[in-house]
C-alpha cells in the first residue's frame, strides 16, 4: 500500500475553491499586458481597464479542458516525468542567483564552467527525474541569462528541463530550441521537453512579461507550471488557510488564461508560498508551515483533477550543515506522502538563491530514499513465514538465502557514498571523511565521469548557431568558453 498524507478534508478543499472563484468573480485580477486583456475580451470575460473578472462558468470550463496528466521526454525522445496520479518527480531548484563554492565555503556569482558542472552531474543522478535552469550564469549578458541556460541544458544534460523566460523577447529562442532538439513543432506538443514556469505576483497579478509567457507557452503547447507566491502574515492572511484561498484564486486565474488561449495546454498547478518570519523579514521555505501550505495546495490540485508541482525539498541554511539535511529530507518526505507529482528543491540552500553541487548529490540520496518509501511495505514471498523461519533456525542467519537474495535489492534502499554507514572503526580507516568532504569526491567523480549525451551535432550545431545568433542581438559577440569536444 502507497503510505499518503493528507492536511485537508474535502469539505474544506470545497470551500476554498468556491471562495477563490468569488474572488475572481468579485475581486478580480490584475493583468498588464494589453495582448492577454484582448484575448480574454474575445472570450467573454469582463474587463474593465487593466482588471479581467472571470465568472464561475468560464472558470469551470477552463478546469475540463486542462489535462488531468501528461508525461516529460528527454533530448532522445524517451518518457522521463510520468506526471499523473501520485507519481513523485523531482527536480533541481531553479534561477539562483548565487553557488557555493567548495573551495571557499563563500557564496559567490556562479560562471559557464559551473553551469556545466551542475548540467553533467545532473544527467547522471539516478533518483533526480529532470533537470532545471538551476542558477543564472553571471558571464553573459543579462538579457540573454535565460536563454543561455537552457541553451547549456540542452547541451550537456538529456534530462527534461524546468525553466523560465526572464523577458518576453526571450521566449521565441528558447520556443527554437526546444523544436530544433524535436525537429519540429508538431513533435514537441507530442513529446514535451520542458517546462515554463510562469508566476503571478501576489496578491492578484499577473505582469506584462509572465503573463505573456503564458500565452506563448499555451500557443505551442509547452507545459507550464503556475508559480503563486503568497507570503503568510505578509503579502497574503497570516493563516494557512487564508494564505490557500488566495493561492488557489492567482492559481486558477492562470489556469483560465492558459485553457483560454488554447484550451489542452499541459499545467502543473504549483506554486511557491511561504511563511513570513517577522523576525527576520524573510519567507523561510524550509519551516514547517511552508511545507503544510504546499502539501495542502496540492491537494487542493489533486481534488480539481490536475497534476501538482511544489518547492519544498530544499533548505534556508547558507552552507551543507544539519539544517540543510533537516529541511530538505522534512519537506522531500511531506512532498513524496503527499504525491506531489513535480518535487523542486534538490541543491538549494539560503531561501531559493543558491545552489550547492554538494547538496544536490547529498539531496540525490534523500530523493532515492524517499522513492523507496513511497513503494510502502507489501508481502513479497512471507507466508507462510515458517519454512523461513525454521531456515532460520537452521542456519542462524538469512544472509544467502534464496529469499534474501532475490528480494534484498527491491526491499532495502543502499545509499550511495555521501552516506556513510561504516562502523566507527572502518570509518576510520577510510579517512574519517566528513559528509562535505564524501559530497564533495562524488561531485569531482561525477564531473569526471560524465559522459556526453547522445544529442547530435547537427542538432548541436544549430543550437549553437541560435545562441550565437541571440547574443550579437545584445552585444555579445563571443559566448563563453566551454568544452565543445563532443560538439564538433
């Protein structure tokens, strides 16, 4: 049996979708950009000037024609994110705006070189499912930093992609690129490669650039993940509930704008909500009720027949310390319960803006360990228990039984060398290494190992050709130094 969680009743999840869509009724939302407003006028919904008020029907109607599933493909083209029911996928955090450096233990502005190191270590991380535009390279322009990492996602990472457009002008390269790795348009609606994020402003905006990223996203099918950030006791009501009714309302209204300019756009209703500590004037995303508001939206997702997305397996901590592992393994553990279908999180520390190499491989084994705990505990060859048992007696142990032997590797979950479960003594003779220094040989070994994708250089070609092309559109003449070895 799958162990579940659950923080709502459906009584109450009723009740806060039925006072978001009064609120989009009543209240409405803020939308700036004059192509959108358009779009929604043709479509029947109120508009009076930079405000769209939605009605109960067009708003249930936008709920039918969102797909209840669909799945991720790789740069190959094979199925990578199964996004349905509680299937659990998880994924880097994205767009920090700092790395923590190994070397230095300082946070400072992370370069190509990095951008790549991540790339690599990710296509080779068993138990994270797709990648992300994990943190935004300092060495280019800053109007071409979006397009650029996916650019070098494409390149060195087979893996789905979750990203983002920072500008409108942004999306047609990025739109380019993904049809240049599937050969056409048709074949990227069949088999997605990526993910837009696309993120209201709290309380009940959209803006110029984010909502037009949504309806480019809906124009060619490429999913979308609805980002409503909401901060408890700040921007949103200091109770958890309070803070969901607003979430579900800037949520819904992205749903409608999606379904209305091209109704069957995959959406992944997510979001990334916090608490606000008064304290300290920060969003903690690793306290406990961030996590219960995730947990509970997805529900409330779940409820409306959709696939969820959340980021909850990360940490506020500003180095690999225990209130990194205590934070990041808390919210995977609530995520995978709750079947929150796209976990975002892994490597992420200080408040969703820097990322850690050493924490994403150490994040790696929390993702396989709670993987394991989902698949639950059922019978496997156990009754009757006696002949097993008198085996037992028998022998005095159980180590190569037959049932052991056939069983051991789908019961038992074996981390991989971050985690050490040495005695003291063994420990000791291998160097008494610290997690830090463990996280750290399994990041230097997976760069080193990395193996290029199988992308072809026809397809490598063009895709440098479109990055290129983009940056002499912003003065920048050269991209980068980067190792092309298996792009020429």
């Amino acid at each position: 049996m799958r162990p579940k969680l659950k923080f709502l009743t459906d009584e109450l999840i009723q009740k806060i979708i039925n006072e978001a869509i009064e609120i989009l009724c009543k209240i409405g939302i803020e939308i700036n950009n004059q192509n959108v407003l358009s779009l929604l006028s043709g479509k029947g919904v109120r508009i009076k000037k930079s405000r769209a008020y939605f009605t109960e029907d067009i708003i249930q109607k936008a709920l039918k024609t969102a797909p209840n599933s669909f799945s991720l493909y790789d740069v190959n083209g094979n199925e990578a994110n199964d996004l349905s029911g509680y299937n659990i996928n998880f994924t880097p955090g994205s767009a920090a705006l700092h790395i923590l450096d190994y070397n230095t233990q300082e946070i400072r502005n992370p370069t190509t070189k990095d951008y790549i190191n991540f790339a690599k270590i990710v296509n080779q991380l068993k138990y994270i499912a797709s990648q992300s535009t994990a943190f935004i390279p300092s060495d280019v322009n800053e109007k071409i930093s979006d397009s650029y990492r996916l650019f070098l996602s494409l390149l060195y990472c087979k893996k789905p992609v979750i990203t983002g457009a920072f500008r409108i002008e942004s999306f047609e390269v990025m739109k380019n690129m993904q049809i240049a790795v599937r050969s056409s348009g048709k074949t990227l609606k069949e088999k997605p490669l990526t993910v837009f994020s696309c993120c209201p402003t709290s309380p009940f905006k959209w803006s110029d650039v984010t909502s037009q990223n949504l309806i480019d996203c809906a124009k060619y099918s490429i999913p979308i993940e609805f980002i409503s950030m909401p901060l408890s006791g700040f921007i949103a009501p200091v109770t958890l509930v309070g803070t969901l009714i607003q979430h579900t309302a800037e949520t819904l209204s992205g749903i409608v704008i999606s379904q209305l300019a091209n109704p069957g756009t995959p959406i992944l209703y997510g979001g990334s909500p916090a608490i606000f500590d008064i304290r300290y004037e920060t969003t903690p995303m690793g306290a406990v009720e961030t996590m219960m508001i995730d947990c509970a939206y997805n529900e409330i997702g779940k409820y409306l027949g959709l696939p969820t997305q959340a980021y909850i397996s990360l940490s506020d901590a500003k180095q690999l310390d225990a209130q990194a592992g205590l934070e990041s393994s808390m919210g995977a553990t609530l995520a995978a319960l709750s079947g929150i279908n796209m976990i975002a999180g892994p490597g992420m520390l200080d408040f969703e803006s820097c990322q850690s190499l050493e924490k994403l491989v150490l994040d790696n084994e929390i993702c396989g360990m709670t993987l394991r705990m989902v698949k639950g505990i059922e019978p496997k060859e156990d009754f009757p228990a006696i002949p097993l048992l008198q085996e037992l007696l028998k022998e005095k142990h159980l180590l190569i039984s037959k049932h052991t032997r056939t069983h051991l590797k789908l019961e038992h979950f074996f981390p991989g060398q971050v985690i050490n479960r040495a005695n003291r003594p063994r420990w000791i003779e291998e160097g008494s290494t610290s997690l830090k220094e463990r996280a750290h040989n399994e990041v230097e070994k997976l760069i080193t190992s990395y193996e290029p994708t199988k992308i072809s250089k026809e397809i490598q070609k063009e895709l440098i050709q479109l990055m290129e092309t983009e940056a002499r559109r912003y003065g920048q003449e050269k991209l980068p130094d980067r190792d092309l070895s298996h792009c020429v």
